[in-house]
C-alpha cells in the first residue's frame, strides 16, 4: 500500500522501489537458505544466485555476507517513521504510530512465515542475534527520535505555547521518556500481536488482533470486562 | 522491603531468606567476577569463594557454571508473581503489577550499577546472551499466567457473572492476549524507566521516573500537553 506509484517522498520513485525490492529479494534469499543449510553453509554467491542478482550487486546492499542476515525489514522501518512525521496533526502520536505500523504489517499474514525463519536463524546463530538485537535497539531509538519530533511540532508555536516557554532543561526531561516509552511499548505491542495471532490463525485475522493489541494501549490497560 | 520477617508466605521464613542470600551472593559474585576477568575466565571455585561458600554449596544453587550468569533476579521475578496474585480485589492489573514491581525496585539505585555489569557481560558473550534471552521470555510468559489467574479470578462467580457464562471458546480467545500484553508491556516499561533514569540521575530519583511511566501506560500514552 505504501508502494503506490505517484508519490515523490522517500517512499516513492520507481528507482527507489526497484532498489528495496532488490534487497528485500537479498535478505528473503539469505533467510530461506540460512533456514535450509545452516548459516554457515550459506555463500554470498549463493545468496546473489537465488535472489537473481550479482555478486556485485549483492555488495551494493550489504557491506558483508552477515549484514544480510541482521534485518530483514529495514526499509520498513524507515517508512513507519516517514508516516509518523507526515500523519495528520490530528492524530495523537500513538495513533499516528499505531496507523503507519498497521500499514506497514497488512501483509503480515504473506510474510509471517519468513518473520519465523529469520527469528529461528537468528536463535541458532547467537553472533547474528547479538547483532539483530542492537539494530533492534538503535530503530527504537530512531523511531523514539521521530516521534519526539512530531510532539515537539504538535506543542510548538501554532498551539499558543510560545517556544520559550519552555526552559531547555524542561524540554531535555519532560520528551525523552514519553518519546522513548511509547516507541518502546509499541514495538512490544507488535511482537505481542503477532505471537498471539500465530497461536490463533484460526481464529481471527491479524489486523484483528493488532487493531484490539493498540486499543488495549489506547484505552490504558483496562481489565477485560467480567464474564 | 519484602524481606521484613513474619510473613509467612513464599517470601518469608529465615531459612528461606538465607537461601535467596546465598544465591543473590553467588550470581553477584559471578558477574562482577566476569566483568573484571571475561567470562571464560571465571571458575566456579573463584565464584564460590567471592561470595564464601564451598564449591558444593554453588551446585546447590545452579546445575552448571553458566547457569549463575545467566538470571540476577530469579528470586524477585518470583516474588513479583507472587504479589500479582495476592493484590487487593480492588486494584486492576495493571496497578497491581505496578504496586509488585515497584517494590521490587524499591531498591534500584543501589542494584543498578551490578545491572549494568551484568548487560556488559551478556553483551560479550552471545551464548549467556541467548540463554538469558530464552529465560526472559519464560519469566514474561509465567507473569502473563499469573496475571491471566487474576483476572480470572477477579471475573469469576463473586462478581455477579456465572463462570459458566463464558464459553471454552470466549475463554480462551480473550484472556490470553491481555494478560500477555500487560505482562510484555510492563517489562518493556521498566526496561525504558531504568535507561531513562540512567541517563538523568542527577535531576530525578528511579521512583518518581517509574511512577511516572506506568502512570502514562495507564493513561493510553496520551501525547504529553503542549507547553
């Protein structure tokens, strides 16, 4: 949905999407043969061969053959953050999140099955995990940064504050932890979601359990209704 | 706090209470160990010794040498648990996991320095990584039980509702998402109000940083006002 053409953001142009399709075709490629033969039986050639590329290209991509390994939805990310800052200024910042993530994960359903693969390569590999878990944390923190970036526009001058009103020690305290808790609680919100909805395929769709897991968060937390 | 004696609970009991000392004793001694020498480095003679019990004593504790590095607060994760499940009838969930660990933590600003020494030496050893990882996740899944027990409990027949009015299905489908997303969520909250409390020690105390995190997961992460 975000690969409509027409738009010339970060998302858009066709060179854009053709270069993201390119390495999401790498990191599928990677995952599924690391899966297969273990990671350290997976080549760069490999790699470049299943996803119907170079090796040279394969090294436009990735700096090293574990790079290809580490993230699987790296352009993702950087579209949840774009959304946040382009969401409508109505919009609260966890609705704002909860809207650009939702996009993003329409097709979880498609692609849950190599979300498990990786989590699996990642377990028997604890080096990738290791380095899976800090790119994990440096995108929280720039997911922090963007959302501390919308607040601090939705609380400038157009809402009557004057900017100064606000002393640079105030501003330091007061957006940090907000910013940073919300990024935090929403990125667990997702796993919660996706592990829930994996035990109950059956059941319900995931956008389902998503929407009910952010209105969980919206609502504050409440105890479920007795029976 | 939890340690005052007469309770005669599962925190009580001075036999009880020696037992968690040696082993509070024992894991603090193997991470500090580790962090001065490497891990590799760290026998269980030396770990024993540093905390001043026999060899055989540590086996009491922990069936391997690895086993000590891997979990600090087992006992408090327990307690924690427990506490959840003992709450007044009065408190919701969410406010009854807060009451539990913010008394756990009551105490962070001394245990923070041995927490940090204990990340470092994850970070450095990918295998203790992901065992600690896998026992992070066993711990969040045995609060979501705890928590989906009180929920249940707090909607059975004393409430008004037959516990028959609910079906197998409606049983199943409903309480396993809350109580895993209460359980994940406060996780992730105190991870959040630990790092930002680290990062702004001088201006705040770890307890006002706490209350102030869980009081916006109460709240639905509403977008801090405009200054």
């Amino acid at each position: 949905m975000q690969l409509v053409s027409g738009k010339s953001d970060a998302g858009g142009g066709l060179r854009e999407r053709k270069k993201r399709a390119t390495r999401a075709a790498l990191a599928e490629a990677a995952v599924r043969l690391a899966a297969e033969r273990g990671v350290e039986k997976v080549t760069v050639e490999a790699i470049s061969a299943a996803a119907g590329v170079s090796v040279r290209t394969f090294f436009n991509y990735f700096d090293t053959r574990d790079d290809a390994f580490v993230t699987i939805d790296a352009d993702a990310r950087a579209r949840i953050r774009r959304s946040v800052l382009d969401a409508p200024a109505a919009l609260s910042p966890l609705d704002a999140l909860r809207e650009a993530i939702g996009t993003e994960l329409a097709e979880a359903e498609q692609r849950h099955e190599l979300w498990r693969l990786h989590a699996e390569v990642l377990r028997t590999s604890p080096h990738l995990l290791v380095r899976s878990l800090s790119a994990h944390m440096a995108d929280e923190t720039e997911l922090a940064e963007a959302l501390a970036e919308r607040v601090r526009a939705g609380s400038g001058p157009s809402c009557g504050a004057p900017a100064a009103a606000a002393s640079d020690e105030e501003r330091r305290a007061a957006p940090d932890l907000y910013p940073r808790l919300l990024a935090a609680v929403a990125t667990t919100a997702v796993r919660v979601s996706l592990e829930h909805w994996c035990a109950h395929q059956e059941e319900r769709s995931f956008a389902d359990v998503f929407q009910e897991t952010f209105s969980l968060l919206a609502a504050g937390l409440p105890a479920p209704p007795a029976r």
